[in-house]
C-alpha cells in the first residue's frame, strides 16, 4: 500500500494529475545534451532547459503562496526583470541534470502540500497588472499549476520537436 492510498480521493486526483503532466513535460528533455537543452527552437527565448527552471520556479512560487499568502511574490515593482528573463534559459554552467534535479525536489515539496494543506484556506492574490482583485484557495492554485505545467509540457513539445522531431508522447 502506497501512502497516498489512504489519502481523500481529491488529493489522490491532484497527485496523479500533476504527477502526469510533470513526467510529459520533462520528458522532453530525456536524451538531450546540455548543448541541445539551451538551444533556442524558435523566435523565442524559450529553451528546454530555461523552460523546466521557469516552470519549477513558478510552481515553488505558488505553492509559497498557497502556504503564505501574496507575501510569496515579490511586488510587482520590484520584479527584476533580467532575472525574469534569465529563467526562462538554460544558462552557461547549468545543466539538464541540474535544472531535472531542482524541479523534482520543488514537485516534492508541492505533492506534500497536496497531502497536507487545507484546499479551503483561501488568499488575496497579490496586486499585479495580470491578476484580479480576488482570492485564491489552495484548490484553486493546485488547478492552476496543473493547467501551468500542462500548457508549459505543450510548449516544450514544440521545442523538443524542433531540435529531432520528437516530443512526448509519440
């Protein structure tokens, strides 16, 4: 019996959700050398690598945020926007190995959230151009970072394909 099995079967959806599009999205980087990780495909400054460190950074973010509130996001005048972009690359010295092992601990730390939090504690979301005035569940982030990681395993499908056609499922 795994530990999740005694867990409510809402978490159980939650685990298995994200579980799912957490592994089609890091498949994409499955084979790839450093080299290949941090090459742009398109116009964009996307890279493999650059997009699992966004998207592993995003996730920590709102998982602080369904812990602590809008305190978890810097105020949006205070973005530094250099960093912002530097995220989304895979810069000199960062590896696939790396990024994989970073973004495997963050989705650890969130499945516990998962196990453990109370889905109705609810936060204001934290005053930014992007956001409506409202507040969030800790259900409602966890919706959010399935749709996010699962827009995101799109996104690197395309790249993935772009370097030797292949992509996640197929």
């Amino acid at each position: 019996m795994t530990t999740d099995e005694g867990l409510p079967a809402e978490r159980r959806e939650f685990l298995s959700a994200l579980g799912k599009h957490r592994l089609l999205f890091t498949a994409t980087l499955t084979g790839l050398t450093d080299e290949q990780a941090a090459a742009r495909t398109t116009v964009s400054e996307l890279c493999l690598g650059g997009l699992v460190k966004h998207v592993g950074r995003t996730e920590a973010r709102w998982a602080a945020f369904a812990r602590e509130g809008a305190a978890a996001f810097p105020a949006f005048e205070d973005t530094d926007w250099q960093a912002r972009a530097d995220s989304f690359r895979l810069l000199p010295g960062e590896t696939v190995a790396e990024v994989l092992a970073d973004y495997a601990a963050v989705a650890a730390r969130t499945d516990d959230l998962v196990r453990t939090a109370d889905l109705d504690l609810a936060h204001d979301l934290p005053q930014a151009p992007w956001f409506e005035r409202e507040r969030w569940s800790v259900r409602r982030v966890l919706l959010h970072l399935v749709a996010e990681i699962a827009q995101h395993a799109g996104h690197a499908d395309l790249l993935r394909e772009a370097i030797d056609g292949r992509k996640s499922m197929g």
